[in-house]
C-alpha cells in the first residue's frame, strides 16, 4: 500500500517508522563498474547533458508532485537547463581524477530529477524523502568519435534531509544542490573505478 501527498505526512507523522506504509526500496545503482585499466587512460575533454524537452516539470506546492522534474533551489524558470548544470558540474567532479592520454567526452542524458520541494523538506519526520536522479552515460573518444562505452544506466537516488536534520545541514552551508552535486559525483567517480564504488540501496517513503 502507497500513501502520498498529505496523507502520507500524516501518517508519518502518527506511525512507527518501522510500519510499511508508504516505504519502498531506491538504490544507487550501475551494471558494472568501467574497469579501472581502461578508464585510466582517459582524460574528460567535454561533458555533454542532454535534459530532454518532453521531460515534464511540476512547480506545484505538495509533498510528492507527479513529474520527471522537480527542482525548487534555482530561481524558477525553465528546469531543464538548470538540471542539466547541476549534473554537468557533479560528473565533471566526478570523472576530475582521470588524468590519461586519450581524451574522452561522456554524453549524458536525463530521464528523471525529481528533488524534495520545500514543503516536504519542512516535515520532521526521519526516514522519509528521496532525491531522484537517473540518467544514462556513455564514453566517445573525443577525436574519432568512437564508442568506448556505450549508454550506461545511471540511478543515483539518494536519501533526503528533513526537518531539523536539514536545517542543521543549511547552517553548515550545505544545500539540496550540494548534497546532490557530491552524490552523484561520488556515483560517477565509482563507476569510473576513481572511489568507492557507491552501489547500494535503502528503504524510505518517497517517490
């Protein structure tokens, strides 16, 4: 059974966080790792983000908005250039320890961004929200334009700060455009073989 919306807020707020309700599994996840002999002898030329148009976007005030994109940390105008930074910045920090002969551009393209809005950061309720993020990435050597790697399912989802926890989390300077810059950039630097590989899962009420 799925709660959403305010209904989910309260009842939330009103159960265990140990009940079902509402909970579901989200993963980071990536097939396999790019094996640490090959993407050493690469060095990133160019990250090219693709957010496309049909993508939809929801400005509404709620808890759980139905869109692919949901940002509120940016100055409201069009999303999709918005997010399509954030993700070049967090993959260009990700794929910043490659230091090989052969220069390399990694084309992304978004399918999913779908941040907490404001109201559903404001609940202090633990275990609960999730920052979505899913994309496909592949590798092109940036002189021939062969494929090194080819589209690459990316599902960066991460855990959400709420309530008091966030707002600690702002006082020390960090922000929801952090915490997913530094997310996703660690998701990047372990499929390249640069870190830890940061595939994992985890249980939260969130869409």
């Amino acid at each position: 059974m799925r709660v959403t919306g305010l209904g989910l807020a309260l009842a939330l707020a009103t159960l265990p966080l140990a009940g079902c309700i509402g909970f579901s599994t989200f993963q980071t996840y990536y097939e396999k790792p790019v094996p640490a002999a090959q993407s050493r002898g690469w060095h990133v030329v160019a990250v090219n983000v693709d957010v496309p148009a049909k993508l939809t976007v929801s400005e509404d005030h709620s808890y759980e908005p139905k869109a692919d994109i949901v940002w509120r940390e940016d100055p409201i105008g069009d999303r999709h250039p918005q997010v399509a930074k954030i993700l070049k910045d967090a993959i260009t920090r990700g794929a910043a320890g490659l230091h090989g002969p052969r220069p390399v551009r990694l084309d992304v393209v978004v399918s999913r961004f779908h941040a907490l809005t404001y109201e559903a950061e404001t609940l202090n309720v633990g275990g609960i929200g999730v920052h979505n993020v899913n994309f496909t990435i592949s590798v092109v050597d940036a002189r021939s334009g062969a494929v090194l790697v080819p589209p690459e399912d990316i599902d960066a989802a991460m855990p959400a700060l709420t309530g008091v926890e966030m707002i600690k989390a702002r006082e020390r300077g960090e922000s929801q455009k952090s915490q997913i810059e530094a997310h996703v950039a660690a998701t990047i630097a372990g499929w390249l073989g640069l870190g830890p590989d940061q595939r994992d899962s985890f249980v939260r009420a969130g869409m």
